[in-house]
C-alpha cells in the first residue's frame, strides 16, 4: 500500500505578492496613461490659449488700427472742410491723404518726445510733402550783411531799463498778419512788417505797405525763390514804399515793376542797422525802438505749430532744416521760467497762434541772432 500523501497548502504569501505586484504595475500603466491624457490636455489648452491670446493680440491690433484709421480719416475730412481743399481727382485725394496721416504721425511723436507745452495740431501745411515745403515756402539763400551796414551806434537811450517784457501789438503797432501764400518771399515780407510798425511808434500811424513792390522793383533779388533783407532795406531808403491797397500783392514774381504810381504816398527810412548777435542787446533795441526782422533755419515742426515754445535743438537746426526764413520780432516774454520772443510769420492768422509764435530766447535757435535788421526812422 503506498503511503498517503498529504496535499500541499498553497503559499498564500507568494500569490498575495504577485497580486500586490501586479496591481502595482496596473497603477503604474494607469498613472502614466492618467498623465499622458493630462499633459495631452494641458498640451491642447495651451495651444488653445496661446490661439487664444493671439487672436486677441490681432483683434486688439486690428482695432486699434481701424480707430486710427478712422480718426485720421475724420481729421481729414475736418482739415479738407476747413481749409477748402478740393482736389483734382480721387488719385489725387488719396495721395494726399496719405501725406496727411505721415505728417500727422511725426507731429504726434515730436510732442511725445519733446513734452513741455508746445502744442503740433493740423495746419494749412498738413497736406504738403517736404519737398513742397521747401520749395514753395523756403529759401535756400543765405543772408550777408552788406559791407558799411552794421551797427553804427547803440540807438539805446542812455540809462535805458529793459522791461520784463513787451509785445507791440497792444499799443497797436503792429498791423495784421498776412499770407505770402506759395511764393517764398518772406524776406519782403519781414522786412515790410518791421518797417509797419515802426513807423508807427514814431510818426503815430500804421501803414499796410506794400510787399509786391519790392517783390516787382528791387531787382537784386530773386522773388519768390528769396531774397537779401539789407538789400531791401537799402532800397526802401532810396525809393520808399507805398501802401499795399495801391499795389496788391499777387504772390507772383516777375511782374513789371510800377513805382512810378503818381500821387500816392510813400514812406520811406532813414537808416537801418544790422544789430548785435547778443540776444539781450536785440531785446534792448525791440523794448526801446521797435520791432526787428531777422531770419532762421525752418525745422519741419514749424509747419505744425499750434502754441507754445518752439525749441528745436542746435543739431535738428543743422541737419533736419527746410531751409531758410525771414520772420518779425515783435517782443518778448517770460514764461514757465523759459525767456522766448515774440514772433510775427507770414503764413496767414489761422496758423500758429493768429499768425504768430513763441521763439525761444537766449540760445540763438536756428542761427535767429546772426542777421537781426532793423529800420530806423527818424
């Protein structure tokens, strides 16, 4: 009889070991798969925000761009109102529209970057190209005094107190600011206007005189393309001027010169003097003889001059200038702790501050202080 065999316990521990390990492993897959589902997830939604916020990015870009458009486009509309532009063909429109936004851009900058209280708005000159800019209302000439032309003597009275400030048009001095239009003869222009006013400190009277007979007459010149203000001086000396009702101004050169006009008045200098470069002695002579012409660099800001100081730097004077421009001194002022001048242009009053701008004083802006011109009347 074989010997009975007792069957053999399962060893529980092992199975329960293996199920352990087994069910470690199901987790591990689980997890992993678990994580490649969220990572899948996290991959998708950032995808999806990033779409998102690019999206956004565009849309925000695109409306701001669309606001833009649109308030240049109202701002063209209103500067096409105001200034009666009616241009020639729808080419023509959105060319010029184009000019406009480009100037309206830099004006905009040049604030934000210069600060202060100089304003830059929409002008007359909004819609012109730099090249027009310099070719219509600029001079490429430069001024030299004529030999025997400097100053002669202080004219200042002795013991003479410089006030803190003046401005000639609020005794009415000054006559209306007028427009040389598309003719670059703001040499006659200045010169003219000093001769107006003082004329009229002196003799109590204030003349509109002519422009365009100069223009016409003084040869030595070159009309609207510029011309030498102590030539004209000179002249006016010699062969006086009428008023401007009897010799309008046309805005044209190479007319025939008219000065025989009988029977209408004439008035004429006695001197002029070419005054010191030093900003104080000019302000002395604005205080106690009147109203001066001098010239200066143009920077393209000018064009877009609504109020303030205007300031360009030494080195936008040299190197971004439209070329030259002969204005008025009609005063001076102190303002916000900066010393600036009066000045008179000849752009017409809807430019700048009724025609006309505060310089800043002291620091011979743009070459201002080299040729100061000023008539003299006994």
């Amino acid at each position: 009889m074989w010997p009975k065999i007792k069957p053999l316990k399962p060893d529980l521990s092992q199975n329960l070991e293996r199920q352990q390990l087994y069910e470690i492993e199901e987790e591990k897959k689980a997890s992993l798969a678990y994580q490649g589902i969220v990572w899948k997830t996290v991959k998708i939604v950032t995808l999806l925000s990033v779409a998102v916020f690019t999206t956004l990015i565009v849309l925000t870009y695109s409306t701001k761009c669309l606001r833009d458009h649109r308030r240049y486009v109202d701002a063209f509309e209103e500067f096409k109102n105001e200034y009666e532009r009616n241009y020639d063909s729808v080419e023509e429109e959105n060319y010029r529209f184009d000019v406009f936004v480009r100037n309206m851009k830099e004006w905009e900058e040049e604030e934000k970057r210069v600060g202060g209280d100089l304003d830059l708005d929409v002008t007359q000159f909004a819609d012109y190209t730099d090249d027009e800019l310099k070719r219509v209302l600029m001079s490429d000439m430069k001024e030299m005094p004529m030999e025997g032309s400097t100053l002669k003597k202080s004219y200042i009275p002795e013991g003479f107190k410089r006030p803190e400030s003046i401005d000639w048009r609020s005794s009415g001095k000054v006559s209306s600011v007028k427009d040389q239009a598309q003719c670059g003869s703001c040499w006659s222009f200045a010169t003219v206007a000093s001769i107006e006013s003082v004329h009229a400190i002196k003799k109590n009277q204030l003349y509109s005189l002519s422009e365009q007979e100069l223009i016409d007459c003084e040869h030595d010149q070159k009309g609207c393309n510029g011309g030498y203000r102590p030539y004209a001086f000179k002249w006016i000396q010699k062969n006086g001027l009428v008023e401007e009702k009897a010799y309008p101004y046309t805005g044209k050169d190479g007319n025939d010169c008219k000065l025989a006009t009988n029977g209408t008045k004439r008035i004429y200098i006695d001197d002029y003097n070419i005054l010191s470069k030093n900003e104080d002695a000019i302000a002395d002579w604005i205080a106690s003889k009147g109203p001066a012409s001098f010239g200066m660099s143009v920077t393209k800001p000018l064009f877009s001059y609504r109020s303030g100081i205007f300031h360009p730097t030494k080195e936008e004077c040299s190197e971004k200038s439209h070329g030259s421009h002969a204005l008025t001194i009609i005063g001076y002022g102190f303002e916000n702790g900066h010393h600036y001048w009066w000045v008179k242009n000849s752009w017409g009053s809807r430019w700048g501050i009724d025609g006309y701008f505060k310089l800043a004083r002291g620091h011979n802006v743009c070459g201002m202080a080299e040729i100061v011109v000023a008539p003299i009347i006994n």
